[in-house]
C-alpha cells in the first residue's frame, strides 16, 4: 500500500517536471523568436519573459543589455557620421570660397592690358585670400588634435596682461583698416597678472575671439582686463548686427558660423577651439547678446604663488 502511494507520488512529480521542463522549452522558443525579430529588425523592442525562472530572465536581462549597448554603440555611429558628412560640407565650402576668388583674379591679373594700380589691388586680394586658406587649415588642423586628445598643453605661471597686449598688436592694422568706428577701447591694469596655463594657448584663443569680432563685429570695439583678487575676467565686446539672441548658445558650437555669405572667411572653429583650450586651462568662457553688443567673457583663477 504504501510502494503504491510512493508511485503515485513519483509518478506526479515526473509529470509536474515534465510540465515544467515543457514550460522553459516554450519560453526559450520565445526567447529565441523574439531574439530573431530584433536581429532581423531596426527596431526599440525588447526582450520579455513570462515563467518565473530565474536563469531564463537573468538570460533576457543580459540580452537586453547587450541590446541597448548595441544601439547606443549605432546611434553614436550615425551622429558620427552625420557630423562627418556636415564637416567635409563646411570645408569643402570654406575652401572653395577663397580658391574660387583667387583662380578669378589670377585670370585677371594675366591679361596685358592691366594696369599696375589693377595688377596691385589684385595681388593684395590674392594675398588676403591665402591668409583665409591657411587660417581655415591651421584651424581645421588644431581642432582634430584637441578632438583627439593629441594637443598637449604645458601648465606654468604666465602673464595674461603681457599676452594679450602681444596679440592686440598683432590685429593692430586690421582694426585701423576697419575706419575710427572701429578703434578699440582697450583697458588693461597697469600691473602684471599671471595665471598657470599655456602661453601659445592661450594667444591662439585671444586671437582667435579677436578675429571673431572684426569679421562679425562693426564699432564699440571694447576688450578688458580685470582683476578681480581671486579671479580674472579678460571681456572682448563689440556691435553686431550678424549674431542674433538664438546663436549665442551655438556660438562656441563647432563650424557653426553666423554669417550665410558665399564669401564667409571664417570655418566657424574659431571660438570652439578656444573654448576648448579656455576649459584645458581650467577657466571658462560665456557669450551674450544685449542691445546688439555681443561680448565675450573668460575667466581664470590666478597664480597668486610667492
């Protein structure tokens, strides 16, 4: 009586195993069509287990992860590529622009019956027009090295004030050429500040805000130097009527540029590479927009070290 029950029992068991072991072969059955369906298709779905087997849901749980790492990993792919495909768009229309200008009056400046006033305005044209190139170049250049992390930058004590006299030097002409609208009002204390950064960094961002405004900016030039004990704020302002309120978030945005000209001489790299290398050096800059006047703010802690 009781090798019966004992029969009975085993043999209930048998068919609750058998159930259950029926039940997982479904649910792998699924698992497996659903794991096809995504394989086979772009699509968001994810995977879903019914049952309460643990290793069976661990298994779609790790599934899923691999899938949201697959996606992401494509997503990235397509910005990546998207970003490429408008990069090689603003370069190959940055570099057309002056090459195109350059072959029209080269063809001019090939006929006989040019004048030598004519033969001069066009050779200093030309002139102008290899500086655009070779700025976009060197541009271009820089900012795939601070993209791929390959520009190493020194870090020692330098003087700010010393720096940006040296590089308002060097656009000295530009703004003088620009009219007496164009005169700067430059204020800087008559004392040495120094910050710990990278001098020829540091000069390729002044100049690269500086040339920034004389292509954008129109009159009320204005670049400051103030020291303010525990920081400075070095500020360059000018009038614009280019830029208008919704460009100052993108303006430090790479190639973006708000001049839709054909004869744009600007990548639009310019303020991205220096908020690139503004933030290296530990420091910050912002833009706004107020009554036309657009203004450029950095700032650095400074070296205070005896």
């Amino acid at each position: 009586m009781i090798s019966i029950f004992i029969i009975i029992i085993l043999i209930i068991l048998c068919l609750l195993l058998i159930f259950n072991i029926m039940i997982q072969k479904n649910n792998l059955k699924d698992l497996n069509k659903q794991i096809k369906y995504i394989y086979e298709n772009e699509t968001n779905k994810r995977i879903t287990v019914s049952g309460s087997c643990k290793e069976i849901k661990q298994i779609a749980l790790s599934i899923n992860k691999l899938i949201d790492k697959e996606q992401n990993g494509n997503i990235k792919l397509r910005r990546m590529q998207k970003s490429m495909k408008n990069t090689l768009t603003s370069i190959s229309h940055d570099l057309r622009t002056p090459l195109t200008s350059m072959n029209g009056y080269i063809q001019m400046l090939q006929k006989d019956n040019i004048s030598n006033e004519k033969r001069d305005e066009y050779i200093n044209v030309v002139k102008g027009r290899i500086k655009v190139v070779q700025n976009i170049v060197e541009q271009l250049f820089e900012f795939i090295r601070l993209e791929n992390d390959e520009l190493i930058l020194e870090s020692e004590k330098i003087s700010v004030d010393d720096i940006l006299r040296d590089t308002l030097a060097i656009y000295y002409y530009d703004f003088l050429n620009k009219g007496k609208e164009a005169e700067p009002k430059i204020i800087i204390p008559d004392k040495t500040i120094n910050i710990m950064g990278d001098k020829n960094a540091l000069k390729r961002v002044f100049s690269n805000i500086i040339y920034n405004s004389l292509i954008h900016g129109e009159k009320d030039y204005k670049i400051e130097l103030r020291d303010e004990k525990d920081f400075i704020e070095i500020s360059f302002s000018n009038y614009t009527n280019s830029i208008e309120k919704k460009d100052v978030e993108m303006v430090f945005e790479r190639f973006f540029t708000s001049d839709k000209s054909k004869t744009r001489q600007t990548t639009g790299l310019g303020l991205c590479i220096s908020k690139m290398l503004v933030e290296k050096m530990e420091g910050s800059i912002s833009a706004s927009l107020e009554n036309n006047i657009f203004r450029i703010k950095i700032k650095f802690d400074i070296y205070n070290k005896k």
